[in-house]
C-alpha cells in the first residue's frame, strides 16, 4: 500500500526523500511525489510511474529546500496518473499531505468543501484532507496543529499522514489512525515513513506512533501528541535490523535473497528457543510465552491471518493437533471478523502476521481482545501495532522482508509454531520423552537441509524454463502437504501471473479434476509416507489425462519415478515438518517462472507488501 516519508534537517530534502520512497517501493505503488519547501515556499513534484522517473526528473530540475515530504501511491479512489499522485495541495498551495489509508466519508466532506466554493483537482479521497485542513487553519485563526485535530476530528477511515506548511517552514506534522507510521532523528535531521527500512541508514531508535497520535518533527527533535494535541512521551525502541539486511547484497532480486536467507532466519527463530538441559539434551525454552494452565488446559486454539500467514496458521492446525492433542480451528481474519464467530473466553487466539500492521488481522485480534481471549502473536516487525496490542508476542528473527511475495517470514512463522506444538505436546503429556528429543533434533536440522535444497537451485530453474509457459498449474498433497500445496499455488499465481490452485489430493476427483488437460502442470508433495499410494494413485489420474507432473519426495523414495517426469527430492526429515523444506522448491520454482515471463518477481502487479486497507 501506499509509503508516505518525511525530511526535516540539515540536508538538501529532495534526494533524501526519493531514497527513502526507493526503501518503500516494496510496499507496491503505481505513482510517486514529493513536496519541497523553499523560501518559504512549497513545491510539488509528482508523476504516475516509477519512482526513477521522478527521480531523473529531479536530477533534470532539482527542487532545492530542506523540509519536505514523499509518496508513493498506490491508487484506491481514482486511477493512477499525474493528478491524483500525491502530494495534494490546497487550493493556495500553502500545504501540502501525504496520505496512506483511506477517507471512507470522502463523498461527504467533498460535496461540503464544494458547497464553500473548494474547486477539486483530482478524484482522490486524500484531496479532501488538505482542504478542510485549509479551512480550518484560514477560518478558526489558529496554528496549523489546531486545524489538523479540528480536520481529524471529521475524517472516518485509516490514515498515516505528513504535512508541510509554507506558513511553517520549521516542522512537519504528521498523524496516525490505523495505518504505519514511524519516526526518529538521525545525524542530519528527523525522518518519518512508513516504516522501517526507510529509516535504518538514518537512526535505528525509532518512534511508533500509536493511532490518535500526532507527531510535531523539527531538524533536531521530535514532539508527540495526542488527538487534543496535548504532549505525550514515548522512549525509542532501537532496531536490531541492520542496512545490509534490507539491500539486495548481490542477488538481482530481494525474493531471490529472501528465498536464500531462509537456513538464517529459522536458525535465528529456533535459537533463542532451544537450550541444553543439565543432562545435555537439546530442550525447547519459550519463555516468552509462559504456557501456563491456560494454555495446558486450553479446550480450543484458534489461527487467524490472511493470506501466507493464513497457511502458515493451518500448518499450526496441523502440528497442533498431531503433537498437543489440542482441537484448532483456522480462520481467514476478513472472515472472521465479519461474520459472528462463536467466543470463548478460554479460547487462545493465534494471530499471524508478518507486518503486523495487515487491517483485518488488527480488526480480528481486536475483537478477539474484546471478547475474552487472550490474544498471542506471531509476527515478524517489532513494535508493530500487532506486537504493542497482543497479549503476548512471539518474534520470527526474520529480519526485513521487503519482496511482497512472502517467503522467509513464512518459515520462520511455521518454525515457531513447531516449536510451540512440541512444547505444549511435552507439557500436556502427549509426547513421550523420546520422541520428543527426536523431534527437536529434526527441527534443529532444518535449517541444514534447506541449505542443501537451495543449493540445487539450478534444478528448479530449468525445471521452470521448460514448464513455465503451462497455462495452469495445480498444486496437490494430503495432510502437511496440503497447506504447503496452497502455499505453493498463492506464490506462484501471485508472481508469475500463472492461474494456478492447490487441492487437497483427495479432493481431486470430487471436481478439480475436470480442469486437468495436456495443457497442466500437476505438483504433487508427496512427503506422508503413510499416504504414499493414494497419491500414486492421484499422480497417475492427472497424467493419464495429459497432465505434466513434478512429484516433490524424500530422497531415496525412487517409486515415484515410474509416474511422474519430474522428481525434486528433499534430505529427509520428519514428515510432520515437511512444509519448512518442501515450500523452498515451490519458492524456487515461484520465482524462476516470474522470471522466465520477464515479470519483476519483488513487485507482482496489482499488490502491496502490507494491506493496511480492509
Ligand atoms: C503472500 C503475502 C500475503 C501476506 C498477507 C498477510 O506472499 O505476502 O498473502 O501474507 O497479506 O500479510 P501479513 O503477514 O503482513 O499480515
């Protein structure tokens, strides 16, 4: 979703502000501008396209000035094109915002700005924003802070918001209702942005506004307040993440990177968390989460997420189950928040999210909160409103994400929750102490084995130059194999464009089925041994029907050969853990299609990296 910035110091702002954007284009946005101010005066510089657009724009006619604003749009009220880029000005062109979120009452406050005469230069909702901040700072004589919290006070719907006023040379005003603002001060003066990466090459002590908050930035400190304006004080939380973790580091994509980063970031998530006891076995320490009575005793888990983290939360059905003996229900939060789920205040309620900012997961962890359940978050960004709002927090170590498409938050993700399902096993007796040495040792191994699958890339890559241009791929497995059969298919139709579904193998003659021709890829996980010769059965009924077929097994399973063309094979672990290693050959495989069609892999058309919007 859109990334908004802001830059007040020593520095010439325009370049500053233009690095920053590039350290957001991740979030997905199809328009970029600044704001400048100069001599007391602003200046717009703004045009649909890419952010190097602008940019070479303004190496051609730099704007000069040391105070200023950035965006980039991704367009939701209006189509994407020069006009309803931000910035917007009033109609003086004396202020001027920058808006991520959504002005749900726009229509409204429009047709009241148009019975005072305001003339509209595009059709965005941001538009609205700055008029009325216009009318208040001309009509009710005073400051510009004034007028923002008169302005808030009208506006329904999700903002993060920066300001500059001709009027106020010396400051940038910036405001948060449920979409991601950060700020701090660095060496040359004080950053705002949407988020981290923005910020890191600047200072790593960073500010998280809270909604209802507004934040006053000079060159060389910051003020906080609240929606009345009163002062309000709030340490710096420091970031551990360093630059390097949020560059590409030589590989031409940051998925490809992401994707490679995999083996670190689970051993980074199982580290913390194992430990040896006094007799020298590798135990699991979760202190963080305290599993007390509450969860031992617990009658119902509940998973919510979107998207990635949604799979991530039925593999947590899955491990739940199998290793605790736990019931656990899964739900998409768009889902649950809307329709009238049935609450339980013994309930422990699992919210996934990777940003920790997605607006349903929010909205559904609220409601949560508001009925009695304890809330525990899995989520990746520290001092995301998630991880300020949950009860409890659970950290990936992931490190920056920056390609939309999610690959090693989901990993890590799943490594906590195995993690979590041994643990609760262990305490609720359902796990013979053997096994569970056995377990930890698996889980402890991953990391290795995934290092061996990525370092069979070339593999996946040519499997993907000769099935790329397949016009649908279907990916299919039972039980562990399933959520990682949609995991596979959400990354490839997200990046490769290439309409493709995952179905639960036993599911395939009850309709998806009638979708197999010559003109389909079929990938089978097969990764359960128990099931083995159900899915024989179901590789052989999609090839007979001309379907191509890649069949991703353990190594030394040769039987598989006789049925299917492609084989990918993966060091063996225990079946239950399967996802963390089969998931890396589909990333792969994800990936290299993207290529193979020329598309950019880190900024699959039509999406966001966090959906701050509902
Ligand atoms: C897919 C992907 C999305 C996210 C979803 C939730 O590759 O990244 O499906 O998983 O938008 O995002 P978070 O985890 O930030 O809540």
């Amino acid at each position: 979703m859109c990334g908004i910035t802001g830059y007040i110091g020593y520095d010439e702002a325009a370049p500053l502000l233009i690095r920053a954007l590039k350290k957001l284009e991740y979030r997905g946005y199809d328009s970029a501008g600044v704001a400048v101010i100069d001599n007391e005066r602003i200046f717009v510089r703004k045009m649909k396209g890419q952010i190097k657009l602008l940019d070479e724009s303004l190496l051609s006619f730099p704007l000069g000035g040391k105070a200023g604003i950035g965006h980039t749009r991704w367009a939701t009220h209006g189509e994407p094109s020069d006009i309803n880029s931000h910035p917007h000005t009033d109609s003086e062109g004396r202020i001027a915002i920058v808006h991520n979120g959504i002005v749900e009452n726009y229509i409204k406050l429009k047709q009241w700005l148009q019975g005072r005469g305001v003339v509209f230069r595009s059709d965005t909702d941001t538009e609205v924003i700055v008029h009325i901040i216009n009318y208040f700072y001309r009509g009710n004589g005073g400051g510009l802070l004034d007028a923002l919290i008169e302005t808030l006070k009208l506006l329904n719907g999700s903002y993060a918001l920066a300001i500059v006023s001709a009027d106020y040379p010396d400051r940038i005003i910036a405001a948060r209702k449920g979409s991601p603002l950060i700020a701090g001060v660095g060496k040359t003066g004080s950053f705002i942005a949407s988020d981290i990466p923005a910020l890191l090459e600047h200072t790593r002590d960073v500010i998280f506004l809270e909604d209802g908050e507004i934040a006053v930035l000079y060159r060389d400190h910051i003020e906080l307040r609240g929606s009345e304006g009163e002062a309000l004080k709030r340490e710096t939380t420091h970031i551990e993440w360093d630059i390097e973790s949020a560059e590409k580091g030589g590989y031409p994509h940051f998925m490809l990177k992401e994707i490679f980063e995999q083996p670190k970031a689970m051993s980074d998530a199982l580290g913390p968390r194992l430990k040896k006891d006094s007799a020298s076995n590798t135990i699991i320490d979760f202190d963080e989460v305290k599993l007390d009575e509450r969860w031992t005793q617990a009658r119902r888990i509940l998973f919510v997420a979107c998207g990635t983290a949604y799979h991530a939360g039925i593999i947590g059905k899955y491990a739940l189950e199998h290793f605790a003996r736990i019931p656990v229900e899964v739900d998409i939060a768009s889902e649950y928040r809307y329709r009238r789920p049935v609450f339980d205040k013994n309930d422990i309620v699992i919210v996934i999210s990777q940003s920790g900012e997605t607006a349903d997961t929010l909205a559904a962890m609220r409601l949560a909160k508001q009925n009695g359940s304890r809330v525990f978050a899995i989520t990746n960004v520290p001092g995301s409103t998630l991880s300020r709002e949950a009860d409890t927090v659970v950290y990936t170590y992931a490190g920056p994400e920056i390609a939309v498409a999610s690959t090693k938050a989901f990993t890590t993700q799943v490594v906590c929750i195995y993690l979590l399902a041994l643990e609760l096993g262990r305490l609720r007796g359902q796990i013979s102490a053997q096994d569970y040495q056995r377990y930890v040792a698996a889980l402890s191994a991953i990391p290795k084995q995934a290092r061996q699958i990525l370092d069979k890339k070339e593999s996946i890559q040519r499997l993907a130059s000769r099935q790329f241009n397949k016009t649908k791929m279907f990916f299919m497995g039972r039980q562990f194999d399933y959520p990682v059969s949609m995991e596979s298919a959400l990354k490839l139709k997200e990046i490769s464009y290439t309409h493709s579904e995952a179905f639960a193998a036993g599911e395939l003659k009850h309709g998806p089925i009638a979708l197999v021709d010559s003109d389909t890829l079929v990938v089978t996980f097969a990764t359960q041994k128990a099931l083995f010769e159900k899915m024989i059965s179901n590789i052989r009924e999609v090839t007979s029907r001309g379907a191509a077929s890649l069949v991703i097994t353990w190594e030394g399973v040769d039987f598989f050969d006789t049925v299917s063309d492609e084989i990918f094979t993966l060091p063996e672990t225990e079946d239950s853990f399967s996802p963390l290693l089969a998931v890396i050959p589909a990333q792969l495989f994800a990936y290299y299609c993207a290529v193979q069609h020329g598309n950019t892999p880190d900024k699959p058309r039509n999406l966001a990296k966090s959906v701050t919007v509902e």
